[in-house]
C-alpha cells in the first residue's frame, strides 16, 4: 500500500471514530436528558433506556476495537486520540508539512 493510500485509509478511519464518539456522546446526554425531564417512570428507563444505552455503548466498543487499527499491520492504535506512526509496525500515519 502506497504511503498516500495509506495516508487516506487512517483519515477515513480517524473520520469514523470521530463520528462514532460524537454519536455516542449525543446518545448519551439525551439518554440523561430524557431520564431527567422526561416524564418516563423508572420502570420504563430500567426496562428501555438504561439496555439501549447499554447496548449503544457495547456496539461503540466493539467498532472501535475494529477501527482504530494501522492500515498496514492491523494492530490496535490504542487510546491515543491522533498517533503519528503505528506502535507495532512504525508505519507514519499522517504526512508532515514542512
């Protein structure tokens, strides 16, 4: 893979995760919103919003853990918001401007 393909893979990725933790983000302060103002009793927050907020937090997991990888070697890029290489492989993950 070319370093420009590469270059564009991690954005599309970055671009994904960001997206990803904005909606996840929004789901949770609505989840909140709702619990607060809401006029939901507390069965219907136990049996409907506390297990979808659950379950969106579940998936958030699960897509991260698959997207945040190095487009060459795969291996998770860990907690790290913006890395410059991959940890494992040391491949340059953004293009530096002189």
């Amino acid at each position: 893979m070319s370093s420009q393909n590469l270059f564009r893979a991690y954005q599309r990725k970055k671009k994904n995760q960001s997206i990803a933790t904005f909606s996840l983000i929004i789901f949770a302060l609505a989840g909140m919103i709702l619990n607060e103002y809401g006029k939901f009793n507390t069965e219907i927050i136990q049996k409907y919003i506390v297990p979808a907020m659950i379950l969106v937090l579940i998936l958030f997991i699960v897509f991260s853990l698959q997207n945040w990888r190095c487009p060459r070697c795969r291996a998770y890029l860990g907690r790290e918001m913006n890395p410059k290489f991959c940890k494992n492989c040391g491949v340059q993950l953004v293009e530096f401007i002189d």
